[in-house]
C-alpha cells in the first residue's frame, strides 16, 4: 500500500543510522513491528499472575510419550 506521510527528515535519518535499516521502507516496517510486539507483551503483562495453572510437572517429567501400547 502506498501512503504519503510527511515525517521530519532529520528524525529518519537518525532512524535509519541507529538501525541501519537500508531504506525508509524497511526502517517503517521495523518500527510498526516493534510497535506490535511491544504491544502484545504489554497486554500478555496483564495476565500475570490472573492465570491459575494446575499443572503437575513431576508427573510430566515422567511421562513417555513414545511408550507403544
């Protein structure tokens, strides 16, 4: 998609030199997925300590999948 947006040059400059992202195009890209993740690690924040678990691990650790029956 093509888009016109008009963001200062000195700020993509300075982008693109601590990135060293090739083009404008791949330092946009960098940044709207740096954006994302940190979105989503944000709101997986949210949950810690919400979530109740019950998980026996000793009886995980024993188990063996690959016992033929």
């Amino acid at each position: 998609m093509r888009t016109t947006i008009n963001i200062p040059e000195d700020l993509i400059r300075e982008a693109m030199r601590v990135t060293k992202a090739p083009t404008k195009t791949a330092l946009i890209k960098n940044a709207l997925n740096n954006i994302i993740q940190k979105n989503k690690i944000k709101c997986l924040r949210n949950y810690k300590g919400k979530i109740d678990i019950e998980i026996d691990l000793n009886s995980m650790r024993d188990r063996n999948e690959f016992t033929s029956r």
